[in-house]
C-alpha cells in the first residue's frame, strides 16, 4: 500500500528540500538540453556560491522562495525563523549546485542517492578515496565542515568539497544537503547533520545496485 503525504505532512525540512529539488531539477533539465535561459540562470547563481543571499540580490527571483510563504491546504504557516533558515538553505544548496554543473554537460551532478548509491555529503567524500583506504586531506574536509562555526562559514567550506567533486564527476543529492542546511541553523542542528553525514561516511562500499530504499544518500535523524 503507498503512503502519500500531503503538504500538511510535510516538515518544514521536507518542505525545504521539495522545493529544492523541483527548483534545481528545472534548471538542470534546461541546461543540459542547452537551454539558453537554464545556462545563463546557471552562471548567475554560481556566482552566488559562498555567499549569503542579502548579498546577491541579484538571485532572488531565481531562487524563488514564494510558495514557502503561502502554505498548501491543511499546512500551518511557516514562522520568520522558519523562513529566514528555509531562504538561507536553499541559496547555498542551489548555488552550491551551480557551482558543481558548470562546463558538466555529460550529466546532471544533482542525483537523488538511495541505499545503492549514496550521494549524501558523506559519502561523497569517502567516494573521492582509494577503494579501502582513507585519505586523511579529504577526511579533514569533511571535519573541517562538519565543525563550521555557523552556515556561512560551512557554506564556505563545502564548496570546496563541491570544486572536488566537481573535478571528479562526481553528484551529490542538493535535495538532502538543501534540509541538511536548513537542519543546522537550528539548536542540536549541527549534531544531527553531523551525524548523517558521518554514517554515510562509513556505509560507503562502492556502488550496488538499487533497492530503492533510503532515498538521499545519508542516514537521516529525525526531523
């Protein structure tokens, strides 16, 4: 029997990450097909990448926050704290995004992971090391986020996970990490997300094959 959640369900994590990944999945349907507006949005919002969204104004009506603030039937209203973590975690996943598409048009590096193939934040980073051994440079980049001070400075030191990955061609689910930020900026955040972060961290074994279980990629605390 299927379980359908409706909007009065949803968390406002989940909301978070709904909308990140209907926003992230448009534009990168466009840029791969070369859509001139999804390729120029791109270039735009990458710029955006570390920095805080009072900070490029110039992104707002590409990062589109509106349904946040008019809630589906039978969901309450978010509260301002609940908007402002809600705006900060979109701009820094959809940037972050941005900035890991660029010059990649053989495939989108925003995939939704599962049990099979993790693509949470942990197990990107164990996916970049040697099969069996743990590379200690990349490891401290992962700790060396996982303790960021606030989400300005952890934004700032995921995209330089992201350049990585990048490099590599390696995805990342941007829909996880998206309420991943948005989990943070709150009390006990951080021990949460660290904590998911790390357990995909260990449960990396290479690729198998999908069970379609645990979509995301990193083993996720409750909301």
């Amino acid at each position: 029997m299927t379980t359908i959640t409706t909007p009065a369900q949803l968390t406002p994590r989940k909301r978070v990450e709904q909308l990140a990944g209907e926003r992230i999945a448009t534009y990168q349907r466009g840029y791969l097909k070369d859509v001139p507006s999804a390729v120029a949005a791109l270039a735009r919002l990458r710029r955006g990448a570390g920095q805080t969204p009072e900070h490029v104004p110039d992104l707002w009506n590409l990062i589109d926050t509106s349904s946040l603030h008019v809630p589906g039937e039978g969901a309450r209203e978010l509260s301002e704290p609940e908007l402002e973590r809600a705006e900060n975690a979109l701009h820094i996943a959809l940037t972050l995004w941005a900035l890991h598409q660029q010059s990649r048009r053989e495939a989108g590096m925003h995939e939704h992971g599962s049990r099979g193939k993790p693509r949470g934040v942990g197990a990107a980073v164990r996916r970049m090391m040697k099969p069996g051994e743990i590379d200690d440079p990349l490891r401290k980049r992962l700790v060396r986020a996982g303790t960021a001070p606030d989400v300005n400075i952890l934004a700032q030191r995921l995209r330089d996970i992201v350049l990585l990955l990048r490099r590599e061609r390696f995805s990342l689910d941007y829909e996880l990490l998206a309420g991943q930020l948005y989990t943070w900026q709150w009390p006990n955040g951080p021990d949460q997300v660290r904590r998911e972060w790390g357990r995909s961290f260990h449960a990396w074994q290479g690729e198998k094959a999908d069970d379609g279980q645990n979509p995301g990629g990193d083993a996720q605390a409750e909301d």
